[in-house]
C-alpha cells in the first residue's frame, strides 16, 4: 500500500480520538439511521399498504423531499444566526405528531403529510458538516467528510434494510410510526451533544463585505453536482425494490442495500486517504456511468455485484461537493450554503422520484437504473461548463494537502 494512503488511514485514528469529534460520528449514526429509511418504509405503504403505483409511490417520496429542499437553507441561516438547539426543537416536536397521523393516512392526505415530514426534517447533514468544519483542522477536513460519509453508508446499510423489514414483517403503518419514534430520539441526541457550529458565536452580526457573496458560479455547480448524485442513488434506490419485486425476492432487500452500502463505505475510506482532493465533477461522471449498467442484473445475486462498482462511488462524490463548498463559502455563511446543498439534494431528490417510478411502471425496474445513471451523465458533463469558462475560476481543481 503506497505510504501516502497509510498516512491518510492514520487521519482517521486522529479524529476519532478527539472525544468531541467521536460524540458527533455516534450522534450523526444513530440519527441517520430512521430518516435514511423513510424513503423505502414510505415507499411500501404506497405500493403495499394502499396498493397504489410506482408513481403514486414517486409522489410521495418527492413530496417529502421537496418539503426538505424548500425549508433547508432558512433552517442553515437559522442555525447560522441562532445555533443549533433552538433549530431543533420544533423539529423534535413535529416529528413525534405527524409520523403516527401517516401511518393512518389514505393516500390523499399522505402527499401533503409527506410534505410536511420533509420540512421538519431533522438536519443532519448540515448539523454535521457544520461541526466538523468548526472542529478539525483544514488540512483535516476532507478525511472528516470522508469519515462521515463512511458512517453515514454503515446508517445506509442499516436503515434502508431495517425500514424494508420491518415494513414487510410488522406492516408498513408500524414502520413509519417507528421511524417517527426513531427520529424524534435521534433529534434529542443532537439537542444533548449540541455541537458547534461556527468558531465565533451564533448571535454575531455577519460583516457587510461578507452579505451576498458566497453565491458565485463554482458554488452553483457544486449545488448542480449535489443534485446529479442524488438523482443516481434515487434510481438505484427505486429500481433495485423494482428488480425485486420483479424477481419475488423482495427479502432479499437487506442483502442489495448492504452490498451497496459496503461499497460506498470502502470508496468513502480511499478516498479520505488519498493526498489530493478529485473533482466533484469527475465523480459524478464515473456514478452515472457505473449505475447505467445495474440494470443488467437478471438475479439477486447479479444485481448485487453489479451495484457495488457503483456503490464505490457514491461517498466519495458526496464527500467531494461537500469539501469543495466549505472551500468557496465564507464560515459565517455555511450554515445558509450547507442548506441549499441540502435544497440542491433534496431538489434531486423530489423531481427525479416520479420520472424514474414512470419508467419503471413503463420498461421495468432496468429503467430506473438508466433513467438515474443517465440524468447523472449529463448533469456532470453540464457542470464542465465551470472548467471550460475562464471567468468562473478554477476553485475545484484537484489540490494536494498541505
């Protein structure tokens, strides 16, 4: 193994020996784990409690998350100005009413419950990304994200799976009611670490030459980066319950998503050691190229091996967008751009769930993967616009760790 990469192994014993650091990575696992599953439990009370479609379920799920993508980037300024715990409340409390009352929902009333459920949604990713940008070191930042992104594919690994089975084993109205439960504890947690979130204090006025600034195009692309790679995890994600569902072996849900996970969590672990960042862009590309060909899986066996290469990529593109804006965005105004990422997510989220499910219901479960994986292509492709026009800088290149 080159030494450079044993170096960059040894940056994560460093973190985690920081105890303020380490609560952070449990609070964020344990957290993650419910809202990871909300889209799968969500999407089998559609198509299993209420025997409504793949594009009913599409509409559901995009409902959710375009409640999530509407309420993220006032929640970050909220966090920015007012620090995390009073953001939290109101979250904590809305999650413990309004998963029960979904859980007996016909599917009229569930689209606009699922609104809502997206708007209270606890913020983890910018509780996070906030945190440890305040709390490592520069030179430290893209092996913290990269650490969080491992926890966070080991949440994926289990929540997904955990959502699935105990949808198809106690029924899907219990499942959302304990995901609800899940939640509201998982928000306590945070509420009791109470992590920093910026190096100066919450209440202090942003400087003027800062207001408005942070806007620029190389962060616009990042946002369109952010959404690319959603839009490939949402197909991959869809389409693997699709293929299935199509093959009877709806059991072997936990077995897909955990190959999946493992993957992404052995892509996230190379790339936090590697001595250089990659471009968002770069990986992108390669996660929309490596899910087209999912579909080629015929058995459960074969979609399992076909979805790990692209499973690879998945933490590293996230990590990658993530380190990049905390690069382009002044601090005091990260909380406000880690929100519109999440917007940007969410937005990928919520528009691709329909076009994906409509072709799922129309060519097979095959079609989710292509339909994702090619919506990924082109987005990174557009988003080489940043390198090929001078005036929008070259803030993204790859650059070595000091």
């Amino acid at each position: 193994m080159p030494e450079s990469l044993l170096v960059g192994f040894s940056g994560y014993a460093r973190l985690w020996a920081d105890p303020r650091v380490r609560m952070v990575y449990v609070a964020a696992f344990f957290a993650r784990i419910p809202q990871l599953s909300v889209p799968i439990v969500l999407t089998l009370v559609v198509v299993e409690k209420l025997d409504g479609t793949y594009t009913q379920a599409g509409l559901v799920v995009a409902a959710e998350t375009l409640g999530a993508a509407i309420a993220a980037p006032w929640r970050g300024r909220l966090i920015d100005r007012l620090g995390l715990r009073r953001v939290l409340v109101p979250s904590i409390i809305a999650v413990a009413l309004i998963y029960p009352v979904v859980a007996f929902a016909s599917y009229t009333w569930l689209v606009p419950l699922a609104f809502l459920v997206g708007v209270f949604l606890i913020p983890i990713f910018t509780v996070v990304r906030l945190a440890l940008a305040v709390m490592v070191e520069d030179e430290q930042r893209r092996t913290a994200f990269a650490a969080d992104a491992i926890m966070a594919e080991a949440s994926f690994i289990i929540g997904p799976a955990a959502g699935a089975l105990l949808a198809t084993q106690a029924g899907p109205g219990i499942a959302i009611a304990a995901v609800g439960v899940c939640q509201m504890i998982g928000g306590l947690m945070f509420f009791w670490v109470n992590p920093p979130m910026r190096r100066v204090k919450p209440n202090e006025p942003t400087g003027p030459t800062m207001a408005g600034r942070w806007l620029t195009a190389p962060v616009m692309f990042v946002f369109l980066v952010s959404a690319g790679t959603v839009i490939a995890l949402a197909g991959t994600d869809l389409a693997i319950i699709a293929e299935l569902r199509e093959l009877d072996s709806v059991g072997s849900i936990a077995l897909v998503f955990l190959f999946w996970g493992v993957g992404s969590l052995v892509g996230g672990l190379i790339y936090g050691a590697l001595p250089m960042s990659i471009r968002p862009t770069h990986l992108l590309l390669a996660l929309g190229l490596l899910t087209i060909p999912v579909g080629f899986g015929s058995t459960v066996w074969s979609l399992t091996l076909w979805v790990v290469p692209a499973g690879v990529m998945c933490a590293p593109a996230m990590t990658a967008a993530s380190e990049a804006l905390t690069r382009l965005v002044p601090e005091d105004r990260r909380g406000e751009a880690m929100g519109w990422q999440g917007t940007a997510f969410m937005f990928g989220a919520a528009a691709s769930p329909p076009f994906i499910g409509a072709s799922i219901d129309a060519v097979g479960a095959w079609g989710g993967f292509a339909v994702g994986g090619a919506i990924a292509v082109a987005f990174a492709l557009f988003s080489y616009g940043e390198q090929l026009v001078p005036r929008f800088g070259t803030k993204l290149v790859s650059q070595p760790v000091r």
